[in-house]
C-alpha cells in the first residue's frame, strides 16, 4: 500500500537514501505485521522485538551497572553533604533563636511553643 514515487529536487543525495531506506524499513515492518496479523492460527500475540530488548534492558540495567569507588563516594559526599547541610542550618537558626531569648529580645509570651 505505497503510494506514489514523487521526485525530490531539494534534498541532498544522503537525505533521500534516509528516507527512502525509512520507506522501505516501514513498508517490510508492515508486511510482517500483517503476515502474523493475518495467520489463521496464531500461536503468540504480536509483539515488537525492540521495545521487548528495551523493557528487558531497563529491568535488569542493575547487572550492567559497574559499582566503583568514585560513584560510591559520589553518593556518600551528595547524602552526607546534605545531611551536614541541613543540620548546620538547623543548629545556627535554633541558636540564634536561643540567643535571642536569652538576651531578652524575644518576651516569653511571644515565643513559639512556651510551657504555659
């Protein structure tokens, strides 16, 4: 079910051997479809070969994964960097909330979470 050959003067000698090796890929990617599409006993379902070597890839990547010193440590600065991040962060504003009170700055009855 190809249609017609039209001539394209605008394209370079490279650019019509892509789309015509594209055209004849689809076109016997298509007759195969419609060979298994068609059997009258069909014995599996239709499938496509390359997203099944995909999916199979991202499933199992882990085994093809090499661990090295340098990603391990990569990770270990990037979680332990954040941690000493966040706790330095949280050390110096809960400081400085307790400077504040102790020098008077803040009265008791506006503080946040008082014992009352």
């Amino acid at each position: 079910m190809s249609g017609p050959k039209f001539e394209t003067f605008d394209v370079s000698e490279r650019v019509r051997k892509v789309i015509e090796w594209r055209h004849a890929r689809r076109l016997a990617l298509r007759h195969e479809y419609l060979k298994e599409s068609l059997k009258p006993v069909k014995q599996k379902l239709i499938t496509d070969n390359a997203l099944e070597r995909y999916t199979a890839v991202r499933l199992f990547s882990e085994f093809h994964v090499k661990v090295t010193a340098k990603g391990v440590g990569l990770y270990a600065a990037a979680v332990f960097g954040t941690l000493a991040t966040l706790i330095t962060l949280a050390k110096k504003v809960k400081d400085n909330e307790e400077h504040m009170y102790r020098t008077g700055q803040v009265s008791y009855g506006d503080r946040f979470g008082k014992f009352v």
